[in-house]
C-alpha cells in the first residue's frame, strides 16, 4: 500500500477546498451590478454567466458547476455548449461545444447527460470531472420520433428507477382536419394522439427504442415544453401550452379579451395512464372548469365534469411555459425548497391586447401540493415594461435548471444569455 | 395645329391626374378593407407590427417575398396556406399558416395590398385582376 505523506493529505484538502470554492461559493460572487438586468425578490442577485451563446434551449449543471445547454439551432455546426466557469468569479470563462443536432431537451442524471433532437434522445458517458468522455460516441436510445414542424421540440426529464420521459407535442393546434383553419372540425377521436400529443416513457439502458419501445406514459398534452421528475414525491410534473386561436376560429364566441385570456397554461401531477383531455377540453382558470373544445361541440359554456384529470395549477393564457424545475436547494430561503419554478417564453397569442409572460414564476408547495397561489419570481428578460410584440422582447425565458450549491440557472433563446441567480443575505 | 398639340398635352395631363386621384382613392379603401381582413384572419400570428413572432410566424413587414413583384406566390401563400418551413429571409418558422381559401378574391387584393403598404413595406397594391387570374389557375 502507497503510503499516503502529509504533504498529499494538505494538496488533496487544498485541492478539494479550492473546487468547492469555485462551485459553491454564491454568497462570494459578486453579482452584475444591474442584476443582469432582472427584478427579483428582496436578497436575490444575479449575473450573466454568458452572452450570446446561441439559441439556447434547456440547460443542465453538472456537480462541478459546468454548464451544458442545448442549442436550437446549430453554431459553427454544433448544438450543444458547455460553458465553464474556471476561476469562480461565476462567469463562464471556456466555452466549448459539440454534437451536430439541434433540439431542446438536455438532461444530467448520474454519469450520464442526455440530450434530444427533434427526433430522438441520445446518451453520453461523463468522467468524474462532468466531462463527456467521448463527445463523438453518442448512443442512440429513442430515435424515429414525429417531427412535423409544429410542436416538435422534445424535453425529456429522468425518474430514479431507470426510465426517461420524453415530450412529443402534438402537430396541431386543437386536431381540426385542417389545422388552424376556420370552419374545420376536431377529428373523432383524434388520431394524432396516437403518436404524439403526450409524454412516452423509455427505459435509459436500451438503443434505438420507438413507438413500439416506448410506454405512452401520458396524453391529451398538446404540447409540453417544461417537464420534472419531482423526486420528494417522486412524481412526473408538466406543463402544458394551450391551445391558440379561440376568436380566429371562433369569433362569435370568444372576442378578442376572451381569446387573449382563455385558455389557461396548466401544470400537471403526472401518473401513469393519465389523460389531460386535449384536443376535447380546455382549462378555463377562470371557472376552474374543463371546457368542451369548440371543434368539438362545446360553445364556451359546456364543460366535462367526468374526463379527464385537473391541472395541479392554472396560469394566464399564453404565456408559453417552457421550463419546470422544482428546487431541492438550500441556497435560497427554506420556502423555496420543493416549490416549483416556471420560465414562461411569454406570449404571441394575446394580440391586439399586450403579450404576457417573459418571466420565471415561483409556485409555492406546501406538503406535496401547490398552494394555489404562484408569484413572479424573476423578471425582466424582456426589457420592456410591456411587451406588445413578441419581436420586441430581448431576452426570453425558456430552460431552467439548479446549480451544485443551488444557484438557479435560467437560459434565454433569443440572445442566447445564461442568467444565475443567488440569494445573498 | 400647336394649339390642338398643346389641348390634347393638357388634356392628357388632367385626365392621368384625375386617375391617379381616384386611383389613390381605390388604394386606400383596398388599403382599409385590407386592414380588417388582417386584423381578423392575420395579426393573431403576424403581430399588430407584422413583425411576425421570432422561429414561429414569420414577419411581413420588411420581407422580401411580401414586397417582391411575385404576386402569384402571395396570392398562392393565402389560398393554399404554407406549412413548407422554407427559409424565410434566412430564418425558418415553425408554425403552420392555414389556407384561407374562404377568402372572396376582392379580399386578398385588399389584404396583400395592406401587408405591402403598412409597416415598414412600400410596394404597389394588387388588383382583383390580378388575383382572379392567379388563382383561376391554382383550382
């Protein structure tokens, strides 16, 4: 046996402390002076870790701090950006990126990160520094996924028993026969249902899993963006974004207030089998109501009592929720802690009344279930008071995820800024 | 003989000036019959600013395809709709436009020649003509 000196013993202390100091040490980093441009509660602060990172989609931390974020589309032909902070000043010093998709979802999960294009979900190796071992030995674990266009971004999130979720929005706006279009009906059942409009659950360790692979874990969700792996109540949470067009297609019975306000975006407590109703129903928050769909029958005032499961929360139409993390840090205060955060991109689908949205909400929990009351939590991406047009907005809020000493990391898809925000007493 | 020269030259003056008011005229109630059809059937994906939404409308104001002199392709766009995610002024939108082909011709004349004169845009209108014979051959 090798002898270990007190000399090693000193050099590993030495070696350890400066590595925690550089990932978790928010209390010492000083944050941009204007907050990185943000509006946040009373002993919050924030920085830029990055600038113009590209169309930065969802993010991922490792343990060491590094960020990876998936890109939308590609940069000097690369799709993923791992970002490094590599003197503690919590700005991203290195910049290095690889793989040659675009997408949204990225993951980390034990030694792993997980990434997904349009169409499939691939898997890399991480050494014990976080690093990919080999950027070029991707494995394909989901491939042949639908990827019409419309809704295509995939998000994936991983449970704890060896399986991983994939989103595959639905390629419609509420299943008309023709999509979008005035005077066309819902189809009876609808068929896009079949291969999207849920969550497909796979397992970690096989290759090149399909439909015929994969577990329709979840459906009647047009179009997830955000989802979570909950672990204290070890449970699937998504969100939801409604459906559009109520007055274009409907005008005589939503106007144009109606329409801007109506649908709600939903959060769900995902099990198993669940079915959110979607294209049938919507949520109207205001009533607390399912409501039958117009394509299908309803008139703005039937609602379906029996089918179907309720949102855990409703939100303001819109709104575009594109990224859910709960948080399972110490940093932040304690009522933070298990509460959920949203990145809403913010809404088009409001005008001519102002776009919503373009903030990161907190919803509160309290014993496994949200209290009802969700509050804006970072504000600001869009620097602008009020957001007419969605072209005018800056920066716009869309991965979320949490640092190693629970630094809450946002990203923006338009500019490409990756914001960090700690709470310093 | 110069006198007839000189009538025939005045005459020939009023007279264009005379069509170019009621031709001013023409356009901008095409331009105002154009806006509602916008307001209803357009502005939910394009924007009050036409400046479309960022990867999923794309923008009219200031794009080429809608100030260009190919009608036929704008007129095709609203008949038929356009879900190609072609590239877009070196951009590329993700939603779906849906065929409003419940349109009367007069209709798209109307909102084609708002699109190209609002905003930033300064292109000619376009006539029912125009439209009648383009889309006569898209059946």
């Amino acid at each position: 046996m090798k002898k270990v000196t007190p000399i090693s013993v000193f050099a590993c202390l030495f070696i350890s402390v400066l590595l925690s100091a550089i990932s978790t040490s928010a209390q010492n980093i000083k944050p941009d002076a204007d907050n990185a441009g943000l509006t946040l509660p009373t002993g919050f602060a924030a920085l830029k870790v990055a600038d113009n990172v590209g169309r930065t989609r969802h993010i991922a931390v490792n343990k060491q701090g590094a960020i990876y974020a998936k890109l939308e589309r590609l940069d000097n032909g690369k799709g993923i950006v791992v970002l490094k902070d590599t003197d503690g000043d919590g700005r991203a010093e290195t910049k290095t990126s690889f793989a040659n998709y675009i997408g949204t979802g990225i993951a980390i999960k034990g030694n792993y990160l997980y990434a997904a294009s349009n169409k499939e979900v691939f898997k890399y190796a991480l050494n014990e520094n976080g690093d990919i071992v080999d950027e070029n030995a991707a494995a394909t674990i989901v491939t042949g996924l639908i990827d019409k266009g419309q809704h295509n971004s995939k998000s994936i999130t991983l449970d704890n028993a060896g399986n991983i979720y994939v989103n595959i929005g639905a390629p419609s706006n509420a299943c008309q026969e023709k999509d979008r279009t005035k005077g066309s009906m819902g189809m009876m059942p609808c068929p896009i249902l079949d291969s999207a409009g849920g969550i497909w659950q796979f397992k970690v360790d096989q290759f090149n899993q399909s439909y015929a692979n994969g577990v329709r874990y979840a459906t009647g969700l047009r179009n997830v963006v955000g989802l979570d792996w909950n672990n204290q109540l070890n449970q699937l949470f998504v969100t939801q974004h409604g459906r559009d067009m109520l007055n274009n297609l409907y005008p005589e019975i939503y106007d144009t207030t109606l329409s801007a306000e109506l649908p709600s975006e939903t959060m769900y407590a995902i099990n198993k089998g669940d079915n959110a109703g979607w294209p049938y129903v919507y949520y109207d928050h205001s009533k607390g109501k399912k409501m039958m769909a117009p394509e299908y029958g309803g008139d703005g005032k039937k609602t379906v009592e029996d089918k179907f499961i309720n949102p855990a929360m409703a939100f303001p139409a819109h709104m575009a929720p594109n990224g859910l993390l709960f948080y399972t840090g110490n940093q932040f205060p304690a009522r933070y802690k298990n509460g959920a955060f949203i990145a809403f991109h913010g809404s088009w689908n409001r005008s001519p009344l102002p776009q919503e949205g373009y903030y990161v909400v907190f919803v509160p929990y309290e014993n496994g279930k949200p209290t009802g009351k969700w509050e804006v939590f970072a504000n600001g991406f869009s620097g602008k008071t009020v957001v007419k047009n969605p072209r005018d907005a800056q920066h716009r809020p869309c991965g979320l995820a949490e640092g190693p000493d629970g630094s809450l990391y946002v990203s923006d898809d338009v500019k490409g800024t990756i914001y960090r925000i700690m709470y310093q007493k | 003989m110069q006198r007839i020269i000189l009538a025939v030259v005045v005459g020939m003056i009023s007279f264009s000036a005379v069509t170019a008011q009621t031709n001013n005229k023409l356009v901008a109630a095409s331009i105002a019959r154009g806006k509602t059809v916008y307001l209803q059937r357009c502005m939910v994906c394009h924007q009050a600013d036409g400046g479309g939404v960022p990867k999923l409308n794309a923008p009219l104001d200031a794009s080429t395809a809608v100030n260009g002199s190919d009608i036929s392709k704008l007129v095709k766009y609203i008949v038929k709709g356009l879900n190609d995610r072609i590239e877009i002024d070196g951009e590329f939108y993700a939603n779906a436009m849906p065929a409003a082909d419940d349109l009367k011709d007069q209709q798209i004349a109307d909102v084609l020649t708002f699109i190209r004169s609002n905003w930033s845009n300064k292109a000619g209108p376009v006539t029912l003509t125009q439209v009648k014979q383009i889309r006569s051959k898209l059946k």
